[in-house]
C-alpha cells in the first residue's frame, strides 16, 4: 500500500527524531525496543494477524435507544462496546442498556463523564446487575474508566484498591484504573512528550498503590493505557510501539520482572475526518493499520462526521468496514509496503526521547508533584 509508505519521509517526525543516534550508553535501552517489538511483526516484518479486538462506541439518549444502537453494533461485528455515560445509571439502568446484550461475546467498557461522577458505584451496579442476571463475573471483560488524577482533586485511591481487591479475584479480565492519553495527544511533534507524561502518570498511580500495600503487578494487569491514533502512520506505529518499550522499563524500576504487556486502547482521532468519503475511508483505514501494527489490543474507529456531529448511518457503515478490510491476506500484504528499518530506528528514536523527557518529570516531583512539564 503506497499511501502507507509514502509517510515515511515526513519532516513532522524531525522534531524529536533528528541527532538522536543510538547512544553507546543506552545500549540495553535500545535491545529493550527491539525485545518490545517481538510478537508485534512476524517473520520478515510482515505483521501478525490482527490481534485487536473491533469497538464501537454506543450513543447516548434513552435507555432504550441506547441499547438499540448497541445491539446494532454487535449485530455488525462489534467486539466491544464502550458506553459513554453522562448520568450515573442504577441497577435497572444498565438492565435496560444491556438487555439482549451477550456479554460473554463481547467485552464491556465505560466512561463516566458527569460532574459527581463515581465509577466505584457504577461498578457494584454492574456486578450486582451481572449476578441478578446469573453471568459468571470471571467470563466478562472490559473496563471501568477510574483516571483519579484527572477527575478528582483529592484522588480517591482508597475505592480505587477495593475495587482491585475484588477484580484480581473475581474477574480476571476486567481493568478498573485508566490513564487517558488522549489529553497529552498534540500531534506526531509531540509525541515524545504525551508518551512522557502518559507514562508518567501510569508510573505515579502505581507508585501510589503500592504505598497503600497494594501489589503492584496486580494493579499493572488491571490498568489501561487510551491512546489516540491518526496524524501520522508512521508517527503512531512508533507510538505505540515505543510506550510498550517504555512502560516495561517503568515497570523493571518498579521491581517488576516479566510483566505481561500493558493493555492499550486506541481511538482513531475524529478531528481528521473531513466529510470527503474517500478521504476519510482512507484516513480511516491508515489509523486501524497503525493501531494493529502498533500491537494495540482494542480499536475504536469514530463514525465518519468530524468532531462536531451525531454519528450518521452513512457515517457508522464507514467505520464498521474497517473491521471487514482486516482479513489477514490483505493486512500482510500491506505490511509488506511499511518501510520496517525506517519505522524500528523511528521507535528507539522516540524512546530515548520519552525516555528522558520522563526523566526530566520524574526529577520535577512525578506526574502527581511536577509544577511545570
């Protein structure tokens, strides 16, 4: 696929690539990046089969509207769902949102965005309502989005590690502590930066957890890292790629040995869609080939309006096709047109630059303490 390799030359990447060589000191830093990259591409660089899974996000309106739209989106092939809430639902609420909703077939995400919002009581609704149903909790999976530092003022760590307790036990495949890096995302020429701070951020929760006795490979196999994907190809391939580098190496300072992969989310950047149909089914299509190349474990592609409106049919139908574009012929022959050499010196390239710029926060205080980024 020419498109793809034609972002391989982009000056946007200059920014933080340019004078970075390999230093002969960061040697382990740099066999880090490549360790991370294993698994991600098979053999002779040609990716894998697509190991994500295809979400969508659910409108917001009535119960009963809202679960229509869901419905419709399993029925089309969605493997997750992500409820994007603005009041906070009881019991009898998410019995009608989730009505007819096979929960063992697909994973189940929230985000709470209201004031007074309290993810900890959403999730005792969500188990009281999956046990008044007879689900057994160990077969769902999903999220509740719990970011403390950035809803809360005085962060509420204390449900945060209840809520832990009980996953690590109950529901193995459920995460209840985000980091958000939509926040951080300014575009491929600050991408060093929003990797910083992204991890910055992870480093301090768990540094936090810890401090309350709370183990923190529990809490690490239980957090979720959202990125967003879509001003660069080659720029968010790196991306994602080198945040795997990066967080392991926060994870090794932790006193972590072997930790699994953290879990990423990737949400295609809807500020790139146009209204060209074409253009934006390419764009489309450019941000799920990044993301799966990545090595990102959930895809949110944004129906096709731009950031301003309601989702369409039209608009749905576009960003469901890229789920169908993924058979795995079609995804090793367009890696054969992704310049590897180029895009693994772009990752130890942007490693070392995230890695010091997280250096740099980390001696101003911590993403919780710094005063000036």
């Amino acid at each position: 696929m020419s498109t793809a390799s034609s972002s391989a030359n982009s000056p946007t990447t200059d920014h933080w690539i340019a004078g970075l060589e390999p230093d002969q000191n960061d040697s382990n830093l740099a066999a880090g990046v490549r360790l991370a990259l294993d698994g991600l591409t098979g053999e002779s660089g040609q990716a894998r089969t697509t190991s994500w899974d295809f979400g969508a996000y659910v409108a917001t309106g009535e119960n009963d509207e809202v679960n229509a739209y869901a419905r419709e989106e399993v029925g089309a092939g969605a493997e997750a769902l992500l409820f994007r809430l603005y009041q906070q639902p009881n019991t009898e609420d998410i019995h009608q949102l989730l009505n007819g909703i096979d929960l063992r077939a697909i994973s189940l995400h929230c985000t709470l965005r209201y004031p007074g919002q309290d993810p900890a009581e959403l999730f005792r609704d969500l188990v009281r309502y999956l046990r008044q149903a007879g689900i057994d909790l160990k077969s769902v999976s999903g999220s509740v989005d719990f970011d403390p530092l950035l809803d809360w003022s005085e962060p509420p760590f204390p449900p945060l590690i209840r809520l832990l307790f009980f996953v690590s036990r109950w529901m193995p495949n459920f995460s209840v502590l985000q980091v958000n890096a939509a926040g951080f995302n300014n575009g491929v020429t600050e991408a060093d930066t929003e990797l910083a701070l992204a991890i910055a951020k992870g480093a301090a929760y768990l540094t936090q957890i810890k401090a309350q006795n709370y183990p923190v490979a529990l809490a690490n196999k239980h957090l979720k890292f959202a990125f967003t994907v879509g001003t660069s190809f080659y720029g968010d391939v790196a991306k994602l790629r080198a945040f795997r580098a990066l967080w392991s190496k926060v994870l090794e300072e932790l006193g972590l040995e072997n930790p699994p992969l953290a879990q990423i989310a990737a949400h295609t950047d809807i500020t790139t869609m146009t209204g060209d149909a074409a253009e934006d089914k390419l764009s489309l299509y450019l941000q799920a080939l990044a993301a799966d190349l990545g090595g990102a474990d959930l895809l949110f592609p944004a129906p096709a309006e731009g950031p301003r409106r309601e989702a369409t049919p039209e608009g749905r139908q576009q960003a469901r096709a890229i789920l169908h574009a993924f058979d795995p012929e079609d995804s090793l022959t367009d890696a054969a047109h992704v310049d590897h050499v180029f895009l693994d010196d772009l990752t130890i390239a942007l490693v070392q630059a995230a890695w010091a710029r997280y250096k740099d926060i980390q001696e101003k205080g911590g993403f919780a303490g710094a005063e000036d980024f």
